[in-house]
C-alpha cells in the first residue's frame, strides 16, 4: 500500500494554492491571509480655559495578525488647532502591539465658555488602506471672568456744583458675568451711582449687550478752594471671580465761582 505524507505550509503574501507530489510525498501548500485590523483608544476629557494647550495620550494598537504601520490622522470638530509631535505615523507595530500616540490641542483665546470640541485620531493601516479605526475624546472651555471700564471726559466746576459722568463697564470674559460696582473720591467729596451698585448680566458676545453705561455723580464741597482736583475713580469686579476687576478715572476740578 502506498503512503503519502502531507506538510502543511502556512505562508504568506501566497495568492493561489500549490499542489505537488514527488517521490511518493504530497507537498500541499496553503495560503492564508494576514489579517490586518488596527484598534485605536481614547484618554478622559479634559477642560481648559480659552488659550490653554492641553494634551491628550491615545493608545493605537496592531489587531492583526502580521507586522503593521500605522498613518495617524488628528482632526477637531471645532477646528481648534491640533498638532501630533510624535509624526504622522506609528512606525512597525508587531501582532498585539501598540504604541502611545501624543495629540495636542489648542483651545482659540475668547473661546465662548461651555464650548465642547470632539477631538478625534484617526489610525489607517499602511498594508491595507481601506482598514482604519478611530476614537474620540471630548473637550470642555471653560468659563473665565474679564471687564474693562473706560472712562469719560474730565470736567470743571464750581463749588457746589454737581458733576455727572458717564463710565462704560465691558464683559471681557467669554461668558455672561454681573459686576459690582464701587466708585472712590481721593478728596472725599460726596458720590452718588443712581443707577446701583451691581450691573449685568452682560453678555460675551462683544456686541452692544456686552458692554453697559454707568452713571456716577460727584458734588463739589462748597469750601473747596478753586483749582482744587479730585480723582473720581470707578471700579467694576466680576461677580463669577471676584479676584478679577478694572477701574477707571477721571479728574474733576474747582473753578471760581461765578457772580450771583
């Protein structure tokens, strides 16, 4: 009875099956295929202020079954700025290898607060383009406080006299915000606010809502010598972060009182 010896070869890169006998053995060779699959995994969200750089570690791990590179694409759903310092590729991964992929974010200065952006990597395998995964991860703006208070005109007047100004207190943060208002006179003259001491909300939006006008009232003692100046300073602080405020002023001065 004659015998016949089969070998099983496993090779790849092969396209068609060979069948070969010699000698008495069968020689059955078998192609099978590299499997190419790639999982990509995102880190936690984070959030930041407007400006911030922040920095996110995905995980890009070969799911095949043959060595792979990997292209890696990063790409913001708000367009923030995006950058991959390590390159745009992975370098050769083995079966069951993965590689740390470093992706930086950059969050637009005036951001509007509460904001969220989709950061997502995308990785495509460079043995067959047609295999990719992605993932993505979520990023919050914060909200910071920001005013500025310009000031009007100075003016004169008599003793007696009562001067009114004008003050504009603006929103520069980039979420809506109230602020407390406190007016000072270096020489002590008497100060009225008719409209209160507490504005807002204003909006962030830049536009006329952003910004409100503030009327402030000084009265010149009726013993004041002519020439005398006063500061009349207004200050204006962020309801939302009382640490942060802006103030402006103006000088008011004592001019001779006319004849009755």
């Amino acid at each position: 009875m004659r015998r016949v010896n089969v070998i099983l070869l496993i090779l790849f890169g092969l396209t068609e099956p060979l069948l070969a006998a010699s000698s008495g053995n069968v020689t059955l060779t078998v192609t099978v295929q590299q499997l190419v699959a790639v999982e990509v995994t995102a880190p936690g969200g984070q959030s930041g202020n407007p400006g911030a750089l922040l920095t996110y570690l995905f995980t890009v791990q070969n799911a095949g079954t043959g060595p792979d590179a990997f292209n890696l694409k990063a790409s913001s759903s708000e367009r923030f700025s995006v950058n991959l310092p390590g390159g745009t590729s992975t370098g050769l991964l083995n079966p069951g290898s993965s590689a740390q992929v470093t992706v930086e974010l950059t969050i637009p200065a005036g951001e509007p607060a509460g904001t969220q952006d989709l950061l997502t990597l995308e990785a495509t395998s460079q043995t067959d383009r047609k295999i990719s995964d992605q993932a993505s991860v979520t990023t919050i703006v914060n909200q910071v406080a920001g005013v500025s208070v310009s000031a009007p005109r100075d003016q004169r007047g008599k003793p007696g006299a009562t001067l009114t100004y004008q003050f504009t207190v603006q929103n520069t943060g980039n979420g809506a915000d109230s602020f407390q208002l406190a007016a000072t006179s270096t020489r002590g003259w008497p100060i009225n606010l008719p409209g209160g001491m507490l504005i807002g909300p204003l909006t962030a939006d830049k536009g006329a809502s952003s910004r409100q006008s503030v009327t402030v009232e000084v009265t010149i003692p009726l013993t004041e010598p002519v020439d005398t100046q006063d500061l009349l300073t207004l200050t204006a602080t962020s309801q939302f972060n009382p640490s942060v405020s802006a103030q402006a002023s103006v000088t008011s001065t004592v001019v001779r009182r006319g004849p009755p």
